[in-house]
C-alpha cells in the first residue's frame, strides 16, 4: 500500500514537473522584447516625442529635473549637470 | 541527480531565452566598409580606397544631437590634416532612415568628406555600435586601432592628437 502511495507521489511531482516545464516554454515564446539598436532610434529623437513641444518649457523642466537628481539625459532638450543647480 | 534535471533545465530555459550577444569590432580588426554614396547611389564608396591614409569612420544619424555637433569639427580637423598634406580622410557613415533627412542636414552644414549610406544598418552591426555617434579610427593598413563613443567639443583635440600619432 505504501508503495503504492510512494509511486502516485513520485508519478504526481514527475506531472507537475513537466507541467511547469511545459508553461516555462510557452511564456519564453511570449516574449515581446524587441532590441531597438541605437540608430534605430530616430522617430524616438523627434520634437514631437518629447514629453513638451516648447523648447523653452522643455528646457526648464530638463534644468529642473537635473538640478533635483543629479541626472540628465534621455530627453530631446539634453543638458548636464551634477546636481548642485548652477548650469 | 533528480534535483540536478530541473535546475538544468531552468538554466536552458534562461539561455535559450536570452538575447544573443552582439558583436562587436576589436581592437586590430580590419572590416572594410562598402556603401553607396549618400549623393549618389549608384556611386559605390569602399573604405579600402583610403588605404594608406589614417581613415576616421564616422557612424552618425542627423536626429542625434552629439552627431550634429561633431560633423563640422571633423570638417575642420580633416581641412587642417590634409591641407598640411597629412594622409588623413573621414568616411561619414550615415545611419538615418531616409536619406532625405541626411541630405536635409548637409545642405545647411556642408562636409568635404565621403558620406556614404547604410539602409540596412549592417556595418553598425558588425562593427558593434552600441551608442551614436561612435568612431573608430583605422591605421593606415585598414585595421582599427581606436573606437571612439559619444562626441562633445572638446573631444576633438584627443582624437587629432590620437590621428597624429598614427599618420605615416
């Protein structure tokens, strides 16, 4: 009786196992992650991306956000800074 | 052995999963570039034609800002090399995505280089350009011998003293 029980067990995780095995595939194949390579990025390097169309507006939240992080970049209007405010 | 299978076989799923790697140009690699002319594309344009020369191979686009600071600078560097007699060329390797955008950008700041066009975007592939613009430096035998990422103003003093020390 109890190998009985021993080998259902066994057979029962052998299943999961495989079942799990089966689900991990099917979500890899799922996968939408294109690479966008950096000269693919010209449209993302439109004005009209950008999160404002005025430069001025732009600019000011750029200085903001680079005075307030110490970080800059990724965004059409540029700029540096290393966090002190005085750029 | 049976706790060893599925870790195994997680670890296949990761790797099969993940992106492969790219390539990338090293140091000492000669990977001669052929691409029609941005002005005329029935005018093919090889890097091996410059043999010879310190050939400086630029990969730019018009939408990037570091690429459209760099472009006159390098006009300028090439117009004090050559007109010193220096052998020294740039190969301008535009990446836009119409080449209207190009021609557009180059008509308002004139360059007196080669510029040559890659639709596919096979040569910044192989060269493994990971950020624009990048610049690699060949010798005069054709083979790389320094790469260069990104461009701001003062960049250009490092990359003539760099193309002094290579010219033959």
């Amino acid at each position: 009786m109890k190998c009985c029980l021993d080998m259902s067990l066994k057979r029962l995780s052998t299943i999961r196992f495989y079942g799990l095995l089966i689900a991990l595939l099917s979500f890899s194949g799922l996968t939408a992650c294109a690479t966008v390579e950096p000269w693919e990025k010209g449209i993302l390097a439109k004005p009209e991306m950008g999160w404002t169309l005025d430069p001025v507006e732009s600019a000011l939240e750029s200085h903001i956000f680079f005075s307030k992080e110490g970080s800059s970049g990724g965004n059409i209007s540029g700029g540096s800074g290393g966090g002190c405010g005085c750029n | 052995m049976n706790n060893a299978f599925p870790i195994f076989v997680l670890t296949l799923i990761i790797f099969v999963t993940l992106p492969a790697p790219a390539n990338s140009a090293k140091i000492g690699d000669s990977l001669p570039i052929t691409l029609p002319s941005l002005f005329d594309n029935k005018k093919m344009i090889s890097s091996n034609q410059f043999k010879g020369k310190v050939l400086y191979v630029d990969f730019w686009a018009s939408w990037c800002l570091p690429c459209r600071k760099s472009l006159p600078q390098l006009n300028e560097l090439r117009k004090r090399l050559t007109s010193n007699g220096k052998g020294f060329e740039v190969l301008a390797v535009n990446l836009d995505g119409k080449p209207s955008e190009a021609l557009e950008f180059l008509n308002k700041y004139p360059v007196n280089y080669p510029v040559v066009y890659d639709a596919t975007g096979k040569y910044p592939k192989l060269y493994g350009v990971r950020g624009m613009p990048t610049s690699y430096i060949l010798d005069p035998q054709g083979r790389i011998q320094y790469v260069h990422s990104g461009f701001k103003n003062s960049d250009i003093k490092k990359i003539e003293a760099l193309v002094h020390e290579m010219l033959p």
